[in-house]
C-alpha cells in the first residue's frame, strides 16, 4: 500500500465515520477548529483506523499530539510501515 | 402552603402517523391505524407478534451529527417533538436556557438496538477494544432526557422516570408538582420509546401480545372488543411544555389546557395484573386534587392496551367510579402501544380534544365485551362540549397513573 493509499482510505473513512465533506479533508485541516470533532470523536476515529488498516493503535500517547490531518496520515503511514516491518 | 396552576402551553409529537401534533390528532380523526406488518419480526423463532406501529417519514440526517452521534432513535424523536412543544408555545432562547425550563422525560429502558450491538461484539470477542464513545449515551437510563437538555441548553432540572408503560404520564406528573412547588416555571414532559423485537417479545412472553392477526395488522390491537387479543408495540415521543398560569400570562402564551390533578399509586396485588380496585383509587385520587367529583368528568381516556385481563379490569374501575354514561375511549387502536411515549402521546390527543369538543372512539372496536360493558364506548365521533378529560396511564410492575385536564378559565 503506498502512502498515497493510505491518505486516501484515511481520508475516505474520515468522511464516513463523521460525515465530512472530501473537500474539506486538507492536509492543514484541524481536527478542532476546522473539522469541529473532539475529544470523544478522536476515540472513535482511533477504531475506525484500526479497523481499516488492521493495525493496533489503542491509547498509545502519541495519538494526542495530532492536531491536523497531516499528522494523522503521518501517523498512520509509520504505524502501517511499522506494522509491514 | 399556596400551589400555582399549571397549564398546558406547547405540545409535541412523533408517533406511528409521522411528525407533528397536528399529525398525529388528525389521523386518530381520520381513523387510521398506523399499524403494519413488519417481515423482520417473522423471522425470529418463537415470536408471535408481526406487526407494529413504526415511525415513519423521520430523516435523522435533519440533526447535525455532532448532536445526534450520542442519540439513539428514541432521542431523536424525543427531540423533534420537545423542538415543536418549544416552539408552538414561543419560549424563545433565552428562557430555555436560563433555567427557568427544565425538563422531565424518560423511557422504558436504555436503547436495546445499541445494547445489541455492543453484546454482538462482546460476547464474541470478550473484547471491549472495538466499542465506539457514543455507547453509553444511547443506553443509559436517562439518555432521552439528557440527550434534549444537552441540545436545547435546558439548564434546569433534568429528571427522567422510568415507569414503564406508565412513564411519560409519571413525567408529566413530576412536572406538574415542580411547578405547583414553585420549583421551576416550565417542564418539558413526556416520554419516549424506539421499537425492538424484545419489546414485542416481553410481552408475547406473558401471552399479552396480539398474534391472531398478523395477516390483518389495521385490525388489531382490539380495546374493548370481545375479540381483542393483546398488545401491539409501536414507538415515538410526546411531549407537553407545562408552565405556571403566572408565567404563561406574563408572556402572553396561548393556554390550550389546565392539569388540574395527579395521582400515581401503586398496585400491590400483582407484578403483572391489574385489578381494579387500586385503578379506581388512583382516578379518585386525581379527581380530588382537581377538587371535581366524577360526575364532573366529561370523557375517559384510557389506557386500555387491548389485553383480556387488563381492559376489563380498568373499565370495572371507570365503571364503579363513573357510571355507564360517560363517555370512555382507548387510542390504542390507531396507533399501538407506544409504551413510555403512549400516556403522553394520548395526552396530547386529549388536549386537542379538549379544545375541539371532539371525543376520539376507540378503532376496531366492533363487539363491545361483556366484561367491558359496564362503560360508554363511542363507536363513532362524538362532538360535546368537553370541559374536564381524565386520563389514565398505568404499567407493569403495578404502577398506576391518572391525569386531569380542564379547560382553562380564568
């Protein structure tokens, strides 16, 4: 899965899970001010990765350092590749 | 200590016929039944009620997720009906969240469809891992009342019975004595219910569900009628914006109704059966604290469910208490066994009938039983000048509930 892909399907199940627009899934995009999700959405975000991807995020501290969607697929692309390795 | 009246000055529905009082009353007019069959419930072993009374023409994707992500469908239908009590009576933002308003509703338990499906994953996986936030919001017991509270910013009291069949009329109830206390000025009140199979399997269970006629749904359930033979489940939200005389005069609110008594008891003699003689007690009691005698009541509402043992009982008690001239209905027929949302549902088809003079019949009833005679039993519309509507509204586990309602007047 390149890393283009994993973008994709995280942005794509984003979308789905809290019924965002594509348009608005920009690299810059805060989870906060931009997108409007919170504490309990960043739960739920964490299931519906680990359920894509098949990796295993759980409450690794790391996940509340993100802040906008770039780190989320930065996130995901180490936690793939670490996965792969 | 000196009570303030209590009068009735919003109201709001989503029942069985769709959205909206108005809705709601017309259909129950027209004489409609709003029950189907529903092919789901044919496929559970050993179930052997089919039919039901299920809302219809709601799109959930009216709410923003943000608020509807900790609802369950019977919050969303707790909500659509408290936004249109709001907004029938013009309590405009700042007095629903100043806390002057608070709010009294509940169900008969926690979302069963969400329970469901955490027990699906559960008790496969004995893992908790993939179970979202939003759970516990769905199921709690008082998740319909806090789920409208949080939306609506309704800074008052939130209290949420849990009664059963009898809840949303114990709401109201609650409601009513907060504001005669001078506790709070208004009280949103009623109740609210989504339907599950283990709805209709509780009480097919106990053999109180209709089963005979799953091939003609329109046709049960049967209130009264000598051929009647149970309950039908169905599901949806009343809700009625109680306020004090002083603070609906002071805004110049539109009065459509005064509560003038309440009263719940409890029946004792079994978990399940209902005998009459606390169901007599419990309208006596009502009929006292609105200061009125039977014979100053001008139309029943029942709760009669469609059951053998149950509609006897409760029209022995009418019987005993007010004679075989007044008039009695059950709006069971139109529309199902809402359970927490019926007492208010029906409650709100009485206001309506209040102020149109129009006494609602019970549908199909065709063969009045012989245990049920001892009552008036409308076949078709009646037009009377109604002044004062008891209503009743009792549940499982003995608990019993009686509402008064008068005309307002000054």
């Amino acid at each position: 899965m390149t890393n283009d892909e994993i973008i994709e399907r995280t942005n794509t199940a984003i979308a789905e899970e809290f019924e965002l627009d594509m348009n608005e899934l920009v690299p810059s995009a805060s989870f906060k001010d931009d997108l409007g999700l919170d504490s309990l959405d960043a739960v739920d975000m964490v299931i519906v990765l680990e359920q894509e991807f098949g990796i295993k995020i759980g409450k690794d501290p790391k996940i509340l350092r993100i802040r906008q969607l770039s780190d989320l697929h930065s996130y995901v692309i180490d936690k793939k590749n670490a996965f792969l390795n | 200590m000196q009570l303030r009246r209590v009068v009735i000055t919003g109201l709001g529905a989503v029942s069985p016929f769709g959205q909206g009082a108005e809705r709601l009353f017309q259909a129950l007019v027209d004489g409609e039944s709003a029950v189907r069959y529903i092919a789901e419930l044919e496929k559970i072993q050993g179930l052997g009620p089919h039919v039901a009374g299920l809302v219809q023409g709601i799109d959930i994707k009216d709410i923003p997720r943000k608020i509807r992500r900790t609802m369950s469908p019977m919050s969303v239908y707790a909500l659509l009906a408290s936004q249109e009590a709001l907004d029938q009576a013009l309590v405009d933002q700042d007095l629903r969240t100043g806390g002057r308003l608070g709010i009294a509703l509940g169900s008969t338990v926690g979302s069963v469809g969400t329970m469901e499906d955490f027990f699906e994953d559960f008790l496969q996986n004995r893992s908790i891992e993939g179970i979202k936030s939003m759970l516990f919001f769905k199921i709690m017991g008082h998740s319909c009342a806090a789920n409208v509270a949080q939306t609506l910013g309704i800074a008052g009291r939130t209290l949420a019975p849990s009664a059963a069949c009898a809840t949303s009329c114990q709401a109201v109830g609650l409601g009513y004595e907060a504001i005669a206390l001078g506790k709070q000025d208004l009280m949103l009140c009623g109740g609210a219910d989504e339907f599950h199979p283990l709805t209709a399997a509780t009480f097919d269970i106990i053999q109180a569900a209709s089963t005979q006629y799953n091939d003609r749904p329109q046709c049960t359930p049967r209130p009264f009628d000598r051929d009647r033979d149970g309950i039908v489940c169905s599901e949806g939200a009343g809700l009625l914006l109680l306020e004090s005389l002083d603070s609906a005069r002071a805004r110049g609110a539109d009065i459509l109704a005064e509560i003038s008594g309440f009263a719940s008891t409890s029946d004792t003699s079994s978990i399940a059966n209902p005998d009459p003689e606390p169901v007599r007690l419990c309208m006596e009691l009502a009929l006292a604290e609105a200061g009125l005698n039977a014979a100053d009541i001008d139309y029943v509402n029942a709760h009669a469910t469609g059951t053998v043992q149950g509609d006897e009982a409760e029209s022995r008690a009418i019987g005993d208490l007010f004679g075989a001239h007044t008039p009695v209905s059950s709006l069971k027929g139109h529309m199902g066994h809402a359970m927490a949302a019926s007492g208010a549902l029906e409650l709100i088809a009485c206001v309506k009938m209040l102020c149109t003079g129009q006494i609602i019949p019970t549908r199909n009833l065709d063969n009045p039983a012989v245990g049920c005679s001892a009552v008036a039993l409308p076949r078709q519309i009646e037009n009377k000048d109604l002044q004062t509507i008891i209503k009743n509204n009792f549940a499982l586990g003995g608990v019993n509930c009686a509402i008064v309602l008068r005309r307002f007047f000054e």
